[in-house]
C-alpha cells in the first residue's frame, strides 16, 4: 500500500505546494495505485511535505520519492531521453525548484498582503489567542531562511529579474512541444508544472502571474498537463497544519 501524503486545492492551485503537486505527478506516471492523505508535519523527520509511506516505510522529499519507485519499479521517469536531455532535465529542475520556487515563496510569504490572501489560511487551526504570535514567529523563520539561501539578500525587482528569465527559459525550452523534452511527460514535466503553476496562482499580486502569461506556450501547457494529471480532486478536504507550507 503507498499513501502520498501532502495537500489538495488550495490557492487556485492542486496544492498549495509545488513539491506535492510534483510528487502527485510522478507517482501517476509510474502507474501505480496509491492513496492520498494530509499530511502530519511532526511525525516525519524533515517535517516537510510530500512524504510517502510505501508498505510501512517513509520516504521523505519528492526527489527522493521518485528515486525510490524507479528503484523498486525499475522505472525511469526520463526514460528515452539521452544522456545530454538527463542533464538538460536536472538543471532545469534545479533551476526550477532552487531559485523559482524560492522567489515565489518569497512574494507569497513576505510581499505586501500576500500573506493575508495565502498562508495566513495555515494558522487557523491555532487558538485565536497564539495565532498572530505563532504567525509572526514562522513568517520570522521564513525570512530568515530566505536572507540565508542568498534570495532574500536581494531587492524584489532583483529577484523579478531573476524570475523572468527562468520563466522565459522554461518558456523556450518548451517551444511548440506538448511536453518539455519529448513527445510524453517525463520527470522535468512534474517539477515544471508545479513550480510554474504555483507562480501563476491567481490569489496573489504578483509579477510572476503576468510573466507567466506572457508565454502563450507556458499557459496552454499548465492547462494540458492539469487536464491529464488533475482532472479529478482525490484530496481529503483540509488546510495545512501549524503553519508550514511543503518546501520538499
């Protein structure tokens, strides 16, 4: 039995984690039957989400996740690729997910009133009385870790430069293909779609969701590759707890 743990719609979006909506994607892909549940960030030892727990055992981060199904499954994500596309596909996931999902997460946690309109929605489940305090404290946390990964170091047009240029590449990458490197999806199109998706979320005020707009190409594959992978919600309805978003 193989349960995805994570969580659904939210935000406009699949789930509020790119990482989850990727883990989802690539779990498909392997054609496996698994369930999906929300996720409890303090019984893992990361305590981030996704994770997976695969007849009784726990793995943790959606890179990992997929290493362990192409093991078990003798599966390969980037199956007919060559060796230069395998190396086209990690760099531009790590682009992806090192930079771009950072620079989303900023304007979504630590920009104007994005932080009402989103991840606000986290701490709910806090009694009233610690809410604001416990929000502060992990909107803290996040600005911290953002000065130390080098994104929050930089001023928000820096990082919208920075941005616009990975959009514009995944952009030109893609081209007029229905998939970023073949005629089906594979890896990189999990991890594009979540990363891309979320800095298109229609709740924030942004820069990113104009960027993303601008490349007609990008927009016809968000829906194409939502209408294959996401056309049925199989989430349990619930918010995140304590306030921390997937970052894994």
């Amino acid at each position: 039995m193989t349960t995805l743990y994570g969580w659904g719609p939210m935000f406009g979006l699949q789930s509020p984690s790119p990482f989850v909506m990727k883990a989802d994607i690539q779990l498909q892909m392997f054609d496996i039957a698994f369930n999906r549940a929300i996720a409890d960030l303090e019984s893992v030892s990361k305590h981030k989400a996704p994770y997976v727990e695969d007849d009784g055992a726990i793995i943790q981060d959606s890179t990992f996740i997929r290493w362990h199904f192409e093991k078990k499954l003798r599966g390969d994500l980037d199956g007919g690729l060559s060796d230069a596309g395998r190396a086209t596909a990690w760099a531009f996931e790590r682009m992806l997910e090192d930079r771009l999902a950072n620079i989303e997460g900023h304007e979504r946690w630590l920009e104007g009133d994005n932080f009402d309109r989103g991840p606000a929605m986290f701490f709910m489940g806090v009694p009233e009385q610690m809410r604001a305090q416990i929000a502060a404290g992990a909107v803290a946390e996040f600005r911290s870790t953002m000065v130390a990964n080098g994104i929050g170091r930089h001023s928000r047009e820096e990082r919208m430069q920075l941005a616009e240029r990975d959009i514009a590449a995944t952009s030109a990458l893609l081209g007029n293909k229905a998939f970023m490197l073949a005629g089906h999806p594979t890896a990189l199109d999990a991890a594009a779609f979540g990363v891309i998706s979320a800095c298109a979320a229609p709740i924030f005020e942004t820069r990113l969701k104009g960027m993303v707009a601008s490349h007609a190409n990008l927009v016809a594959y968000l829906e194409r590759m939502e209408a294959r992978f996401f056309a049925e919600d199989r989430w349990p309805s619930m918010m995140p707890e304590h306030g921390r978003e997937a970052a894994a």
